[in-house]
C-alpha cells in the first residue's frame, strides 16, 4: 500500500483529511455546493439506484450527552458542509486509540445515507425528524436513574449548544479505575455548553471530572488530568501526529464514525490497566501495526471498512475469491479462506506457542504431539493440505425439514488424495456414521458434503458471484483472502410465518451480508463489512 503524503500541519490549523478516490454513493465530481441546502430523511436528492465501578461522571457528561445524542442525530442533516475542524484537532497526540463521531459528514456521505436509509423504514421513521437527538435525550433522561438527570430540558438546556462531532482518545497511563481518557465534544456555544456540563456534572455527588473548553470543544477528562490533557494537546494534537494522519488518509472516506489504534503501544498500555486475562504475554508481546476503521454509508449499502497497516513482516499472501464466485446460484450462505497454506507457514511458531501455553494453563504439554499421535498426522504439513489454496464451505437454499441440514465444503489442495484420507480420518476420529459425509476426489479438489446431490451440485459450479446480491456485498474478490456471503432475501424466505411486524418490516428491507479482506503487503490489508438493503 502507498503512503500517502502530507504536508506538514501548522499548529491549531485543523487537518483535512483526504479522500481515497470518489465517495461511497456518489460521483467524484459531487460538492457541496452542487446540492441545496437541507436534506432531510424525507427527501431523496437524487433518483433511485437499484441494485470497574461505574464512573457516572464522564458518562453523564461526556457519553449521555454527546454520544448517545450524536449517534442517532448523524442523520439529521439540515446542511451539507462537512467542513470545520475535528475533535483530533484538540485531541493530545501521544494517544493510542481514537473513536469520532461526526454528525456532519461530507455531502456525498449525507446523499448516499438518506438513499440507504430510505430502504429502511423502520430506521427512516425513527430518525426521521428535524432534530432525531431531542427525541433520544428525552428517552435516555425518562429512562435515568437520577433525577436530577431528568429535570434538564432538551430545547433549553442541550439543543443550543451541542454541536455536530465527539471523539475520544485514550492516553498512556492511567488506572483501571481512572483511565487517562480524553472527550471532545463539539460545543456551538463554549459559556453555555459549559454552564450545562457543569450542572450535568454536579448531578454526579463524586466530583470525578474535570472540564475545559478549548478551541469549541468541551474536553471531558477523568479528575486532575484536565490541564495536563490540554498542555500535552499544546505540544501536538492527534491531527498533527505523522502516523494518524497518514493511517486516516489511506483509509479515505471516514464517513459518520471512524477509529484509529496503535496497536504497538495500546496493547500493552490496556494490560497495565487491569482486566488482561485477554490479554496475554504472547499476545501483546512484539505486538506491532495500527487499524484504522470508518463506518459510512453508500446508496446501496452501509459498510465497515478498515485497514491494517505496519503490522509484524509476516509475508504476504495472494488470495483470490474465484471459488466462492463459482458457487451454485441458489448458495444461501458461503465462507471462503484463500492462501491458508501459505499463511500457516508464517503464523504457525505463533499459533504453536499460542496453544502450548493456553494447554500448559490447564496443565496439559505437548498438545500437538497428543493431536498428531492421535490422528497420526503430522503438524502443520497435514493442516496446510486440508486447508488447501482454497477452502470453501457452503450451504444452499433449503427448507431445513430434514434432520440434517444440507451443507458442504470444497478444497484446493497441493495433495487433493491426502486431503480426502484426512476427511475419512478425521470422521472415524470424531465417531460420526461413515455415511454421514459424502467426500470426493476431481483433480486437485475435494468436495464433501453432507448429501450426495449437493457433493454433485458443488463439483458442478455455478454462477453466484455474477449475482447483483454478491457483488454488492463483497465487491471485488480478485485477490481475497476471506470471503463471506449471506443472502438475506433467501433468510427471509424461510423466516415467513414466523416473523411479523416490525422485526418482519426490518427483515424485508435487508438483502445481504458480506465480508471481504486481503492482504495488500507485507504487515498490511484491507476489510469490509457491509450490509446490503433492499
């Protein structure tokens, strides 16, 4: 992958981030001004395209108000500017981990979620109003435990001020009680926002928080660390960190919410605040790379997308998703893993020493050599050959009546006869029927399958990646290393007459699920997650 490169970013100038080719959902060519002003859910701008202990402090302040407000209120559009400073610009820059929420993404952002969303009315009628946010406070505050809590009024207290945009970063240091987190909240007016915060705060009888306000931010901070966040914010902001910025340029569009970790620095940092039985030596020993994520919308689809970059030099793998393109056409759901021979060459000393000592913790050793005395296998040779270039499971459209479900696998393997010998063993291992599985050798493929008929059916092929569903999903699977697919319309189907109302309404609007991520260097690769609607 390329990095990127920028200029050198001038202190309390908020940085811009770029835009990695044209916008999910609309042209490159789109602007701002190219669309009028205020769009609502109502509206489509554009013809429809087919296809430990509870720290109430910060909650109250920092997450009751601006996360829960903002999160819903990001499709409230009423302009289409997307400009102005982000809460990384008055972030300190020596955290490890950042979340945004952006409420006023690009307009392309905003034209493509109200399409999306259009095919989800459920979503569409609840967020569907001038300002979604009044009507998620006045549910959160019915909802509170103090009344204090309840006694503030949106209209009077939260609307004049709260701005568009909330980030939170996480610093080094820090305790499991008190970790050294950072809240930005975009505030429109600083006297009010801080007049409100400060008497949300005192609802809190602890007096755990500190508050400042910088640059039309509202930064939350766990007591006594306030000053200190703001001076390390003076020495350089997250916008003015080299690696961020470069990581968020690579990743392109952010969309309404995004994420970014040092995973060299972050995982050892949320070790030293406690709760690691998660976190073990071998797992954040030598642990490098960052991940950057964004979760934004297109006409057709919301997706996840993130990116890994700077990870440790295990090499790169080739994939490719020709053999889940090559499924049947009727495949309700299908997992592909490409490359997982060549993988296992680099991960196994990890996966080895990873097993060994999670076995050693119940006081078992050698747990390869049991597994390969067992099995009379040898590890990982015989684990590459199962796995094969290609491994693909599978499992086509059916009405589930019979007691077991119909359901396969296909491999292409370096040693296809070996492969099918590993099935049979594998079988007699587990004490299943012998005729519980079909397996089946063509060339360099083994086919297996839990009827005959689908065994046939997957040796024969078919045409599922020319599917609209597929292609929407997962997008390109030319050099794939993990593919999923699941087609929501076939769910639903099934599902008819045992759903009804609105969870019916929700099931109906949706069309698909994928997954698709690749390596794209060595250390480096790429990740979507998207949700189709109908």
């Amino acid at each position: 992958m390329t990095e990127p490169t920028h200029g050198t970013n001038q202190p309390d100038q908020p940085y811009t981030y770029p835009t990695a080719g044209p916008t999910a959902g609309t042209s490159a060519g789109t602007a701002a001004g190219t669309v009028p002003g205020g769009v609502a859910l109502a509206d489509d701008p554009q013809p429809k395209v087919t296809g430990g202990r509870k720290r109430t402090g910060l909650l109250i302040g920092g997450v009751a108000t601006a996360l829960v407000l903002g999160g819903a209120g990001a499709f409230a559009f009423q302009s289409l500017s997307g400009g102005g400073s982000q809460p990384a610009d008055v972030l300190p820059g020596d955290a490890y981990a950042y979340l945004r929420l952006d409420i006023d993404p690009s307009a392309g952002q905003k034209i493509a979620a109200v399409r999306f969303l259009g095919k989800l009315p459920q979503v569409k009628d609840t967020l569907g109003s001038d300002d979604p946010r009044k009507k998620l406070w006045e549910m959160a505050s019915k909802n509170s435990t103090n009344d204090c809590v309840a006694k503030f009024d949106y209209d009077k207290d939260i609307a004049p001020w709260l701005g568009d945009r909330v980030g939170a970063a996480i610093r080094p240091g820090g305790s499991e009680k008190a970790p050294n987190v950072a809240v930005a909240i975009q505030v429109k007016d600083e006297a009010a926002a801080k007049d409100t915060l400060t008497k949300l705060f005192a609802c809190d009888k602890s007096g755990d928080t500190d508050l400042r306000m910088k640059d039309g931010y509202a930064i939350v901070t766990p007591s006594g660390v306030g000053d200190a966040t703001l001076a390390a914010v003076d020495k350089g902001s997250l916008a003015q960190n080299a690696t961020f910025t470069q990581d968020m340029g690579a990743l392109g569009e952010q969309g309404i919410m995004s994420a970014w970790f040092d995973m060299g620095r972050g995982l050892g940092e949320i070790q030293k605040l406690g709760g690691t039985a998660g976190l073990s030596a071998v797992t954040t020993a030598g642990a490098k790379g960052r991940f950057a994520a964004a979760l934004r919308f297109d006409a057709d689809y919301v997706e996840m997308a993130g990116i890994v970059r700077g990870a440790d030099g295990t090499k790169s793998v080739k994939g490719g998703g020709a053999e889940i393109a090559s499924l049947p056409a009727n495949t309700l759901g299908a997992l592909n893993i490409s490359g997982a021979d060549q993988m296992l060459d680099g991960a196994w000393p990890a996966v080895k020493k990873q097993i060994e000592s999670l076995a050693a913790a119940d006081g078992a050793s050698d747990p390869i050599g049991q597994v390969e005395q067992q099995l009379d296998v040898k590890l990982p040779d015989d684990l590459k050959v199962l796995l094969g270039r290609s491994f693909t499971i599978a499992m086509p459209d059916q009405d589930f009546t019979s007691e077991v479900p119909t359901i396969g696998a296909k491999v292409v393997s370096s040693d296809a006869k070996r492969a099918d010998e590993l099935v049979g063993r594998l079988m007699d291992a587990s004490g299943a029927p012998s005729d519980m599985l079909t397996h089946k050798v063509d060339g360099d493929k083994v086919f297996v399958a839990t009827t005959p008929g689908y065994a046939d059916d997957l040796k024969s092929g078919g045409k599922l990646g020319d599917s609209d569903a597929f292609k929407l999903a997962v997008g390109d699977v030319s050099s794939s290393n993990v593919t999923l697919f699941v087609d929501l319309d076939k769910v639903y189907t099934l599902t008819k007459g045992q759903v009804d109302g609105e969870a019916k309404t929700f099931l109906e609007s949706l069309r698909a699920v994928g997954v698709n991520s690749s390596t794209t260097g060595n250390g480096e690769g790429t990740f979507t997650l998207r949700v189709v609607g109908n």
